[in-house]
C-alpha cells in the first residue's frame, strides 16, 4: 500500500462528500436530513490568523474563545480539514449544521464542538460537505476519518478538541 492520499475536497469528493458550501450557503444547499457525518476545510493552507475573541454564541454561560496561543497549539500545518464531526441520534445532518452555523453567528445553539473555527480571521471562507449514511455508522465514520487524518498529521484536525469516540485498549500505562 502506499501513501494515504490527503484530505482534500477532491477526495472528499471521491469518497462521496458532496457540498462543498460556505456556512452562510447552509440553508440553500439542501443538506439531507439524515444521519452522516461532515466536515469544514479551509482551502487556503497559509498560516491563520485569529480573532482575540469569538464571536460564537455562549452555552450555558461559557465562552467559546480561547487564546492564540492554544489555537496556534491546535493548528495542524497544510491540513484543509479543520473538523470533523457526525450527525446521529435525534439531529440529522441538516439540523446539525444549522445548530453548528447559528453558534458561529453568536446564537445559542447546541454545538460547543467544532468552536475553534470561529476564531479564524477567514472563517467566513471555510466549506462545509458532509456524506450522508445510517445512524449506526455515522460515529464510527466519524472516528475512521478523524484516526486517518491523526495518521496523515499526528495530530487531531485544528477544531476537533476531543477523541473520545473510541476507547484506546488498555495498556499498563493507563490502568490505575
């Protein structure tokens, strides 16, 4: 086998992604109302620059900024995928991006993850695509392309702050 290829939109595309729309394009773009999983790229690969507070709406009286030094930490050097996320459970995909694009606006919403994104100075350029599929595989689609990107960048996509989805085996480092 060779190289893993990048994650770029062509082959996100390839792999059966579709849309391909700025958060703004959302409600136009016909997002399905299934269960599947998404993700935001930012074409542009020169080094980001960040806003010193986001505009991201509160949950529960928290705010969404964090520092440049953490977003400089979490950012991830030629990668266009700045998160990952999936839409199952009761939130098909449509109503998981509407959540995801009222937080950016500064409303409240049910969408803490991902919150990275708004604090980039171009984040109004950001794309949004998504791959539709059942319930039952939305998570562990999710986790495959977040574990294909780690191997691709060691690291997690920018945005994505958390991998929890899938338990690590136990090692004797990790046992108390």
């Amino acid at each position: 086998m060779g190289p893993i290829p990048e994650l770029t939109q062509k082959t996100l595309t390839e792999r059966g992604f579709r849309g391909f729309v700025p958060f703004r394009e959302l409600p136009g773009s016909n997002v399905p109302t299934g269960h599947g999983i998404y993700v935001v790229i930012r074409t542009d690969t020169s080094p980001p620059s960040f806003l010193p507070a986001s505009p991201a709406g509160r949950l529960k009286g928290r705010d969404p900024s964090v520092t440049a030094d953490k977003l400089d930490d979490a950012w991830v050097n030629g990668a266009t995928v700045v998160y990952i996320g999936k839409a199952a459970g009761r939130d098909g995909l449509n109503r998981r991006l509407a959540d995801y694009c009222r937080h950016g606006n500064g409303l409240l919403a049910g969408h803490w993850g991902g919150r990275y994104i708004w604090q980039l100075v171009d984040s109004d350029a950001l794309l949004v695509a998504w791959r539709s599929m059942t319930e039952d595989d939305a998570g562990e689609a999710e986790q495959d392309l977040i574990d294909e990107f780690k191997e691709l960048h060691g690291a997690l996509p920018f945005a994505n702050i958390r991998n929890n989805a899938r338990r690590a085996p136990q090692t004797d480092s990790n046992i108390d």
